[in-house]
C-alpha cells in the first residue's frame, strides 16, 4: 500500500470516528496503547524504508462558528529539514506577533469583517489592523473572502491551531 492510499485509508477511519463519536469519546486505540499514532507512523515509515523517520500532524476541529474541518500531514525529516527556510521563517514571523494572533482567533470566533476587527479594543488603529492583515495575508494564514471579509483558509485551520499547540509546556 502506497503512502497516499495509506492516507485515504485514515482520512476514511477519521471520517467513520467522527460520525460515530464525539472527540473526548475516541478511545485511543485498540489495547489503550497511548502511542497509537506513534506506533503507526513508525510502521508506515518503516515499510517504506525512511531512514530519518518523519512527523504526522492531524486535526478535528469544530469553531465556534459551527465550521468543521479535519486535516492531517506527514513530512518526511528530510523534507522538513531540507525545505525551504526562508518560507518557514516568513509564515512563523507573521504569526510571531500577539495582535496577529488574536485577530487569527477573532477571525476562526467569527469576526470576518475589517470593521468588525477595528471595533475590537487594544488591536491598535485600524491602519494598524490592516497592516497585520495583509501581513498575515501574505503568508498564507488569511485569504480575502470579499466585500471587506477574512477567512482562514480551510487548510490553514488545523495546521495554526497545531502552531498554538507547540507553544504550550
């Protein structure tokens, strides 16, 4: 089995699970062994030979806005180490900034508009604001959805709450 069907296939498990329960209902796996997905990328790997071994980022996500949205990714270690750095380091830096983030998380809570965002207390000037905006923009995290409105790109969601989490200790 290929690595893309590999993927299908959990893309189809996830789908199943989460239909059937609600997230804090999803048993870790059969034999409660809490390092299932650990397990099963090392295997995965494993089959394909990957010296280096490699990262496997995945999400389910309800906003407060009732959007929902599942992600994952796998990344080899080399591709991780050998891509692109300057690219990396522009999307971290555009997230490297308090008032960045919490326009991000007004905009997943449901503030889309520019107005609705300049209403907001200790964001700055509206110039300000728009100024972050287009420097999250730039670097992939929001998108212009029209007639004054922000978005975070569907595939975006999951992969910046995955930023959040490797901030906490």
């Amino acid at each position: 089995m290929d690595l893309d069907q590999r993927f299908e296939e959990i893309d189809r498990r996830l789908a199943a699970l989460e239909n059937a329960r609600t997230p804090r209902d999803i048993p870790a796996a059969a034999g409660d062994d809490d390092f299932w997905a650990l397990n099963r990328l090392q295997s995965d790997l494993a089959v394909d030979g990957v010296a280096n071994g490699g990262v496997l980022f995945t999400g389910s996500v309800r906003l407060p806005t009732e959007e929902q949205y599942g992600w994952q990714m796998a990344f080899t270690t080399d591709t991780l180490l050998d891509g692109d750095i300057a690219e990396a380091a522009e999307s971290l830096v555009a997230l490297g900034n308090p008032v960045r983030l919490r326009l991000l998380r007004e905009i997943l809570g449901g503030r889309r508009t520019a107005a609705e965002l300049t209403e907001l207390d200790g964001l700055g000037t509206s110039g300000q604001i728009y100024h972050h905006l287009r420097q999250l923009s730039a670097a992939g995290w929001l998108h212009a959805a029209g007639r004054g409105r922000y978005a975070v790109p569907g595939g975006r969601v999951v992969p910046l709450l995955i930023a959040l989490a490797t901030t906490r200790r």
